[in-house]
C-alpha cells in the first residue's frame, strides 16, 4: 500500500528524522533518489537522465513538518528534452513516449511540460 499523509497528520515542531537530518536531506534519502533516476533511466535506454537532469523537486508530507507515520516522500524530475533529443535518433514524440512507458510501468506519475520531461515516483 503506498504511504501516504493527511491534513489531519500532526503538526510537528521538526523535519522527519527519517529524511531530514540538520534541514538537510540524509545522505541515504539522496542515494536512494539518484538511485531510483538511474534505475528508471536504464530501462528506459534512452540518453541519461541524471546528464540531462533540470531540476528535483520532493514534495509530500514527509517534506514538511505536518507528517505521522504513513507520509510519503514523492520525487518529481525534470529532464532536459532537447538536451536527450540532441544524443539520440528519436524524435521527441517517441522519446516522450518511451520515458512515458517506462514511468507508467515503474510505480511512477508522468507529467509533461512543453520543453522538460517530468517524472514522479
């Protein structure tokens, strides 16, 4: 079942100890992140995702400080489209759609925006 807050999660006067560590994301979280790009990018068979990554947005109730034991952390990467359009031989429909497939089928929400790719898992 997948984690998830509620607004009625408790206000808590600090950051997740399971995430945070000094305001800052624990080391551990952040090789699980980048671990979790590379995984993606590599069934994918596309240019690099971490090459061509733009920007890491994590958001969700762990991410702030109303969260109880069921809040999620949710990942959402933006690619540089033209950046991949520019390694490979596809066009960016059929890139669009590859980064798509491999999202849907890889416990991940794909977004999409005019000239970035964006992935949430």
């Amino acid at each position: 079942m997948k984690r998830t807050g509620s607004i009625l999660s408790p206000v808590r006067s600090v950051l997740s100890p399971d995430v945070w560590g000094n305001d800052h994301l624990l080391p551990e979280v952040r090789n699980f992140v980048i671990g979790k790009i590379e995984e993606h990018s590599s069934i994918a068979g596309t240019p690099d995702w971490i090459e061509n990554l733009l920007d890491i947005w994590l958001i969700g109730s762990i991410t702030g400080y109303q969260y109880d034991e069921d809040a999620d952390l949710d990942v959402n990467i933006h690619l540089d489209i033209e950046g991949m359009l520019e390694e490979c031989d596809l066009n960016e429909d059929d890139l669009r759609a590859i980064i798509r497939k491999v999202n849907n089928t890889h416990n991940g929400t794909f977004y999409q925006t005019r000239s970035s790719q964006l992935i949430s898992f």
